[in-house]
C-alpha cells in the first residue's frame, strides 16, 4: 500500500498529511496527544483496500507548522482537512487528545460525520477521577511540564500511559516505549511556547446530541479517568457500543493493532 504525503494550508501555518488507497478517503485519522500522525501508519496500510484514509498533524504536533500569533482552532483544522481531500463526510477515528476533537468536531458539523471510532478517548469539560494510585504520577508528569523538563514529562507519560499506572514495566514493551518517545520528542520541539486556541463549547453533558455510530474502546490499565469517559461516552450515546480491552493501557493503537485492526473493519462494516 502506497502511503502519499502532502501539506495543506491553513490560516496560520500548514498541516502535514498522509493518505493511503483510493482517490475518495472514507476515514480521517486524528492522533493522540502523545504521538503524531505516524502512530496511524500501520492501521493505514493494513486497512486502504476497505477504508482508504487520511492522517494529520495537528498543530504544534509532528511536522505541521504554525504560528504564535492569532487564535486557532482544532475543529478548523479537521474541517480543513476534510476540505482539501474533497471529503463532505468521513469516519473520524481518533485517539485519546484525538477523540475530544473528534468529538467536538462531531457535534459542531454532524452532517461531515459518519461514525467515531474513539480510542481512549477524552471529552471536553469533563471532570474525570483520578485514583489514588495514579496521583502521584500525573502531578510528577505536571510538575515536569511546569518545569520544561521534556525528558523528564516523557519518562513520567510513558509509564503512565504506555505501562499504565497499575501495570509493572516489562521489557516487553520497550520498543512501544522507544517509538512513543520519539513522537513525544517531535512535538515537544513546538510545545515550549504555542499559540492560542479557541474553546469549542464543551462536549461534556452534550453527548447524547451525537447522533452517527461510535464505537469506543478502552484499555483495562488505562488510568481511571480515561475508563470513566468511555464509560461516559457509552451511557450517553444512544448509537454508542463499549469495548474494554484487557492488558491494555493508553496507547491502544500502537500496543495492539491486529485488534484496532479487526474491529474498525467489522464495526465499519455493520454500521
């Protein structure tokens, strides 16, 4: 499968893409707050004879390109997307960061969605628990980005997410860890300093408006508050189907893609 990259222009800077099969893109692919568009490659290949699809960086991410003046806005840069790949209407999948502005996305422009399919996904204006057990964690992980400390936020994110908070460290997922960081480290370059962005309305209290299918999937050693949105997201939609994935942490994609694989083809091809 032949992967093409191109650049598309926004207001303020530009966005790197990639697509895969076909001259029509049926999916859009939305990364993670830990990765870039390059955690997308694989499930790209593997799925452009079924779902031709289209991956980005979003800004301050990856190789895409902005500038610190003016105010900007995730659901614009989606929309524009959409745009330059002549797309009027898509399948969103998206990740974690990802899946909030897939969400938002969905519920400013429903006619432009035809399903979510959400990893781990956040949610706008949602208030999520944090147990005991990861507390200490995700203030070491606040503590470091107060302090710009980039090796140190990306040691502290990786055995938050990548290991999970409850999970020991195995070996056998050091190369994960390796790839994780070395996205982590791309973006990290832009993030020091950013530019400004627009607050879409929150989502939180506003799920049950989504009106196309999601089907949302979480890891079992993700951290309590990402559980608790999915869960959320489940209770909420009316369209909505839940999968818990064991042995499983934040990084879905990435950690078990045979099963991301096979269960955006099946749900792609029963919804």
């Amino acid at each position: 499968m032949t992967i093409k990259a191109r650049t598309v222009e926004v207001p303020g800077g530009s966005l790197f893409t990639t697509s895969s099969g076909g001259t029509k893109p049926a999916a859009v692919m939305v990364h993670s707050g830990l990765a870039h568009s390059d955690m997308w490659l694989p499930l790209m290949s593997a799925l452009g004879d079924e779902l031709p699809g289209v991956a980005y960086d979003c800004r301050c991410c990856g190789r895409s390109v902005t500038t610190l003046d003016g105010t900007f806005s995730d659901i614009a840069d989606l929309a524009a997307v959409l745009d330059a790949y002549g797309i009027e209407s898509a399948v969103l999948v998206a990740e974690s960061r990802g899946g909030r502005i897939a969400i938002d996305f969905a519920l400013a422009h429903p006619e432009r969605v035809r399903g979510l399919f959400l990893l781990a996904p956040d949610i706008s204006g949602y208030d999520a628990p944090v147990a005991d057990h990861e507390r200490a964690l995700i203030e070491a992980v606040g503590a470091a980005e107060d302090a710009w400390e980039v090796e140190e936020i990306i040691a502290h994110e990786l055995r938050l997410f990548v290991d999970g908070p409850a999970r020991e460290q195995s070996d056998s997922r050091a190369a994960l860890r390796r790839t994780v960081a070395e996205m982590l480290r791309l973006n990290y370059t832009q993030q020091k300093d950013t530019p400004d962005f627009d607050s879409p309305e929150p989502a939180a209290g506003r799920l049950a408006e989504l009106s196309c299918p999601v089907r949302v999937l979480v890891g079992d050693e993700d951290t309590t508050g990402m559980r608790a949105m999915a869960a959320e997201i489940e209770s909420s939609c009316s369209r909505a189907t839940l999968l818990r994935v064991p042995d499983a942490a934040h990084v879905l994609a990435l950690e078990h893609p045979e099963l991301i694989e096979r269960e955006l083809r099946s749900w792609w091809r029963n919804f």
